[in-house]
C-alpha cells in the first residue's frame, strides 16, 4: 500500500464508522417514533369510539326529552 493510501483508509475507516454510529441511532429514533405513532393511532380509535358513545347517549336523550315535551304538551 503506498503511503498516501495508508494516511488517507484510516480517515475514511473512521468516517464510515461514525456515518454508520449515525445511521443506527437515527433507525433507533425512527423505530422508537413509528412506535409512538402507533400508540396514538390506538389512542385515537379508543377516543373517537368513546366520543361516538357519548353522542349517542345524547342524540336518545334528546329524542326522549322531545317526546316527554310533546306528550305533555298534547296531554295539557
């Protein structure tokens, strides 16, 4: 190997290797982050189906509501 060979594979060797300490931390990050996303996903479903409970809670209790007031209103 000639000698600006040697001066010079060291240096790059080192420069792969801090590219790759990189790339497997950002792969870390993105994995911890589509976890997070998945997470919320769940979260989500669960709070739509609870706001989905709740209105329909309230759309029968205004039908009940209208119909107690219009059967008092007819029987007055």
């Amino acid at each position: 190997m000639c000698a600006r060979s040697a001066k010079l594979i060291p240096g790059l060797l080192r420069q792969i290797d801090g590219e790759e300490n990189i790339n497997k931390h950002l792969h870390e990050e993105v994995r911890k982050l589509e976890n997070r996303a998945k997470a919320l996903e769940v979260e989500v479903g669960q709070l739509k189906d609870e706001l989905r409970k709740e209105n329909g809670r309230k759309a029968w209790t205004k039908r009940i509501v209208a119909a107690y007031v219009c059967y008092n209103a007819a029987n007055w």
